[in-house]
C-alpha cells in the first residue's frame, strides 16, 4: 500500500526519518552512501536549508527526493538557485511511479519558493523522466560547474546533461546572461549538484 507524498524541512526531520532516508540512499548507492549506523550519514548538508519529499509503501521508505538551496553570484548578479539532489526509489518499488511523484512534488515546491532558477545535473537517459514529472528542460549550452577551483567537478566532464528552469521575473530577464554560459555554484570541491 502506497501512502500519499510527505513533505519537510530535513534540517528539522526525525533522527528515524533521517536514519530512513540514508538507509534508501545506500540501498540505491550501495557503493556510494554508506549505510546509517551509530551515525546517520547526512543526505543535505545543513547549509542547504534542504526540503524533503518522500513516500511510503507497505510501512517503507520507498521513494525520496530533496531539493537543496543556496544563492550563488553569476555575472555580478545574486540567484536564488534550487536543485534537486538524491533522487532515489527502491529498487523494489521502482517503475510504479512513486519518483514521478516526488519529483513533482518537489519541483512545485521550488516553483511556489522565491527561487529564481532550478537547476541540476542528470544522467542524459533520465531527462525523459524529469521531464515527464516536472517539466525540466536540457539546457545543452549551460556547463555547471561546482566551483571556480580547478578540480571542481564539472557537467563538461561528467556522463550528464544540465537540467534548468528559469523561474522569477528576475531570471527571465537576465536569461541572456543565463543561457550559453558557465553556471559555477560555489561547492566544496567533489560536492555537485
Ligand atoms: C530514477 C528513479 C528515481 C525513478 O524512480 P521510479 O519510482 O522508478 O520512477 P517512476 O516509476 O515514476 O518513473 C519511472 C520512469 O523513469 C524511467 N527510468 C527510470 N530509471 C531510468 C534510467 N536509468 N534510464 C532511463 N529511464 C529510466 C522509467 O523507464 C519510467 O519511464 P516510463 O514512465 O516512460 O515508463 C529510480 O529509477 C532510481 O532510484 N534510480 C536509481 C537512482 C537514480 O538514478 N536517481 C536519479 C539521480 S539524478
């Protein structure tokens, strides 16, 4: 049984809910994200202010998407920017559509936020799937980079297609500063979005 999508601030999310969260992540990235033991791997770091979606099946955390936000400087200008960050289903509820779910619900959440831009990086065979669930469009002349340092990672180097949706009135005007250009995000080095 599927319950309906939840959603909340994940600085202020349950050690159980946050213990959850991780355990789906390394169901999903058992290489990559370590299972929660005494300590809970964070899914957001704090600073993100990150919101949560989620939905149970049959008692489970089955499916979870977050949506990270920061500000960043592009051509002298502030941008209030949202991302969406460790998108995931369990292997054993996936293709019921539960991620569409999230998804959606997610990116009406940045779409209800003062945000000016959101703006991810995917795996190219997934930008069907983003944008069936929220309308997210490739932008094949932006290059996303994690920061000015020379290690940073970089959409240009990466197996991913930039996903991008200008939102505010602010950032459709500036879209000629915003569009066949280099978007830095001002990430810890290795961190990315
Ligand atoms: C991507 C993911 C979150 C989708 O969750 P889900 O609950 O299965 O999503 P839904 O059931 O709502 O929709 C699935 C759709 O995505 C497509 N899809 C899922 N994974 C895909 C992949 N790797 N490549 C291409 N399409 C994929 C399915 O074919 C399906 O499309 P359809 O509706 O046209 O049949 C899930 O497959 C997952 O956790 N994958 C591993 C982690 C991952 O890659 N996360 C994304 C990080 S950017």
């Amino acid at each position: 049984m599927t319950d309906t999508i939840q959603s909340i601030d994940y600085n202020e999310a349950s050690e159980e809910l946050r213990r959850q969260i991780a355990a789906l992540q390394h169901r999903v990235w058992p290489d990559v994200c370590t299972a929660p033991k005494e300590t809970i791997p964070d899914a957001h770091g704090k600073e993100f202010h990150a919101r949560s979606f989620f939905i149970y099946a049959d008692g489970k955390l089955a499916s979870y998407a977050g949506v990270v936000c920061k500000t960043i400087m592009h051509e002298g200008k502030a941008f209030k920017i949202a991302g969406l960050s460790s998108v995931a289903t369990d292997p054993e509820y996936q293709g019921r559509g539960l991620g569409s779910c999230t998804v959606s619900g997610a990116t009406q959440w940045i779409e209800q936020t003062d945000t000016d831009f959101g703006i991810f990086t995917c795996e190219p065979s997934l930008a069907r799937f983003y944008e069936q669930a929220g309308s997210w469009q490739v932008a094949p002349d932006v290059i996303l980079v994690g920061s000015h340092d020379e290690d940073a990672l970089s959409s240009n180097n990466l197996p991913v297609v930039v996903l991008m949706s200008l939102l505010s009135e602010k950032a459709k005007g500036c879209e000629s500063i915003l569009r066949h250009t280099s978007i830095y995000l001002d990430l810890p080095v290795g961190k990315f979005l």
